[in-house]
C-alpha cells in the first residue's frame, strides 16, 4: 500500500485462445486498485506496438483504464499516454 492504493505489480495475465489457456502468461507491470493497469517503459520513443501491448493486458485483464509510461523523456507529462476501452 502507497499512500492508500493497493498497488500490486508483475502481474501474471494468462493468455486464452479458443476457451484453451496456452503455456505463456504475459507480465503486466503495475494494477492499480485492481482497476488500472500500468505498463512501464524507458525508450527513446514510444512505439505503437507499445500502445498495443497495453490494450492486450486491458482485454487480458478485463480493465477499462490503462497508462502508459515512459520514463526516458526531459519532462514527465510527456511520456504518460492514457488508454481506455470501451
């Protein structure tokens, strides 16, 4: 707990194809109070594969809300990309 969220991170998300749970689990980085995922990056720049990854975790974990993060930039709104499925 920090500063009252729960807050629980590498976040194994099995992966379903066809009602059948394949051998890979993809790791999502941050669940916050179990209701948005965060995915962290340190890139030059984000990529939209990146965005990608953080809707397949959505659909994984059946979350609306996502933040992408990426720490590798001069001010820090600049790297915090905000997702939400319908």
């Amino acid at each position: 707990m920090l500063r009252g969220l729960n807050v629980k991170s590498q976040i194994k998300l099995p992966v379903v194809y066809k009602s059948k749970v394949l051998e890979k689990d993809f790791i999502n980085d941050l669940l916050v109070e179990d209701v948005i995922i965060i995915e962290l990056k340190s890139v030059e720049i984000l990529m939209p594969v990146h965005e990608v990854q953080l809707v397949t975790y959505m659909k994984l974990a059946d979350k609306r809300l996502g933040f992408l993060i990426n720490f590798n930039v001069s001010q820090m709104k600049e790297g915090i990309r905000r997702k939400v499925n319908n």
